[in-house]
C-alpha cells in the first residue's frame, strides 16, 4: 500500500506539469485554445466532432439508429477529434464546446446554426429533433430523462474514479482504487436489479437512456473496460449482461461503435464516416487486407 501519508497539501496548490499519468500532456487546469484549427465541415447539415470513447459512442450510436428508422435528416459528418494529440484544445473545437470534451455537435440545418455539447444534451437534442427514442408521455419522458441524468452524473465516478486510478494512474492507490471501485460495483447492482424486472432501462421501449448506459457499462462488461472484468466480477452480473447482449446485437449500435474509434481490430475503426457507404468501403478494405 502506497503511504499516502506522506504528501502534506500546500496551503494553494500549483500546477505541475510533470506529475505523470497517462494523460498528465493533456490535462491542465485551464480553460481555452492553446492553437489555431479550424475545423473541417462536411457536406451534412449535421457535423459531429468526436471520438470512439463512451462519451462519443453514444451519439454515433442514437445517429445511427435514426438512420435506421429513415429519418434521413439525421446523415452526418463525424470528424475525429483525437483527445491524446489534444485537437479538443484547438480555436474551432473551442468556439463549440468552451469546455474542450468530445463530442460536441453543430447542426447547420438551423439558422443560425446551433451548437451543442456535453453526450446528453447531444442525445436529448437530437432525439427530440427527429422525434423518436424519448418517450411523449409526461411520466414516461421523466423516467428517461431521470436515467439519462443519472448516466451523466455515475460516469466519473467509473471513468475519472476507478478507470484513472485502477488503469492510468503512475502507480495504484489502494485507498483510490477501493473507494471507486465500492461506487462502481454499487452501480453494477444498481442497473442488475433494475433491469431483472426490465427489458430496456425505462422499460419494452428502447430509448436514449439505454444508449446512454450502455456506452459506458455495456463497454465495461462485454469489452473489458479498463482490463477490469475479473477485477469487477462483471458476470456476476446477470441481468445487466443479457441487457447489454441485446443491446449489442442491433446493427446500428454495432455500426455507431465503429466510427471514430482508433483503438482495437482494425476491422472495428472507422476513423471518419461521411456517408454510409464508408461502412462498406470498411468492410472492402478488411476483406482487401
């Protein structure tokens, strides 16, 4: 066990840029640009910025699904934002989110063009442009939104919590580690129990909630998120796995998991979709390769 005793707080803290971890580069305790990029616009009325992690998966994804359902308004250009070079901190990507975290959405189709950040704002956005995915009725509606906050708010405590300090911290605290790793497994059993008298989060109907969720949790027990399955007995939990199975075999989930990823089997990126024949063009390459 580390002795994390031995560090005394100073009276006002000061930045260290060398204090390590995998994302010491990147990570600063100020806001704004640090250079010069505009960024690129496609040929959509809607153009997302972003990148394959959970956060940006679950927008590819609700895109996709609309694809699905016809609604051919919801074609997009999703430019990759790669987060590790630090293009979040570029003028245009901060012009849209000031906040400098993927994804961020412009849609052109409104006059003037409309900006949006943050995964959930994204999500309801766009559910509620095209009318599908999030419930009408009041009560139902609340259940969803209830969910999808809730998402929004147990993320970092899995990802900046135990993800940071079990995977990418410069060395294991074993206070850190158990203090998130307590949260995470309360989450774990949070969603099992909900969802052993539920098909979906809110219920039969699929929404933007399960989206939400599954981004984060699906990832965490059919893909071994953080290398931490075993750690975290993610079969233990029954329920949630036979939710988050049937959430991975819809096409659209399989497709929006593709796009601007840049990590795994090559035949699983597509670092930028335009059009939905880049999907096929993936697929060419794979069977080229």
């Amino acid at each position: 066990m580390t002795d994390v005793s031995a560090y005394t707080p100073p009276r006002v803290w000061t930045w260290d840029q060398e204090s390590g971890g995998a994302w010491a580069k990147i990570n600063r305790p100020i806001a704004g640009p640090t250079h010069e990029r505009v960024l690129p616009v496609g040929k959509h009325p809607l153009q997302l910025y972003s990148m394959g992690t959970p956060n940006g998966v679950k927008v590819t994804i609700l895109l996709e699904e609309l694809l699905a359902l016809g609604k051919s308004g919801a074609e997009y250009d999703a430019h990759l934002i790669e987060i590790g070079k630090g293009d979040q901190f570029g003028s245009g990507f901060v012009e849209v989110n000031p906040n400098s975290k993927i994804p961020a959405l412009m849609d052109h189709g409104t006059n003037p063009p409309t900006r949006v950040f943050e995964s959930g704002a994204i999500l309801l956005y766009l559910a509620e442009k095209f009318g599908a995915f999030v419930p009408s009725d009041p009560s139902e509606r609340a259940e969803c939104l209830s969910w999808l906050f809730w998402q929004m708010g147990s993320a970092p405590y899995l990802g900046g919590g135990f993800g940071h300090f079990y995977k990418y911290a410069p060395e294991p605290i074993e206070y850190c580690i158990n203090r998130f790793t307590m949260e995470v497994k309360r989450q774990l059993d949070v969603l099992d129990r909900h969802l052993a008298s539920h098909r979906h989060i809110c219920g039969e109907h699929y929404t933007i909630a399960d989206i939400a969720i599954w981004a984060w949790y699906g990832n965490l027990v059919l893909y071994n998120g953080y290398e931490a399955s075993e750690f975290l007995d993610t079969a233990s939990y029954t329920h949630l796995n036979r939710w988050a199975r049937e959430i991975q075999a819809r096409p659209a989930v399989q497709r929006g998991r593709k796009v601007n990823r840049t990590s795994g089997p090559l035949e699983d990126q597509l670092r930028e979709r335009h059009d939905a024949s880049d999907f096929d063009l993936r697929t060419e390459d794979k069977l080229q390769g």
